[in-house]
C-alpha cells in the first residue's frame, strides 16, 4: 500500500506557491520544498512526489 501525504490546500495559497515555484531568483531548496507541497496536495503517493520533486523520500516526509 503507497502511502501519501495529504496537504489541503485553498485557491490563494496555490498561486502564492506558483509564484514561488516560477521566480528563478529563489533559492532552490525553497523551489524544492514549494513543489513537494504542491505535488503533495495532489495526494500523490510519498514516492512519486519524491520522483517528480526530485528529493529522497525523508525529504517529502519533513515537507
């Protein structure tokens, strides 16, 4: 069984963390985190938001 991280989201949080996720002058362990949010909130499995995010499994679970 995958396990997933459910984060709930509204409509304005989700533009304020696009707009994150697109600024190219950010640092990119907050890019990083701000995409493990966004993939999270589609409730992926833990695994599959590591892959598209790129980061280790440990990652997503601290995010």
């Amino acid at each position: 069984m995958a396990q997933t991280v459910s984060v709930i989201l509204g409509s304005e949080d989700r533009i304020r963390l696009a707009a994150i996720l697109g600024d190219r002058n950010r640092p990119l362990k907050h890019v990083q985190r701000v995409n493990i949010i966004l993939l999270s909130a589609e409730w992926l499995p833990v695994l599959e938001v590591a892959r598209r995010a790129g980061v280790s499994r440990p990652a997503v679970w601290r995010w």
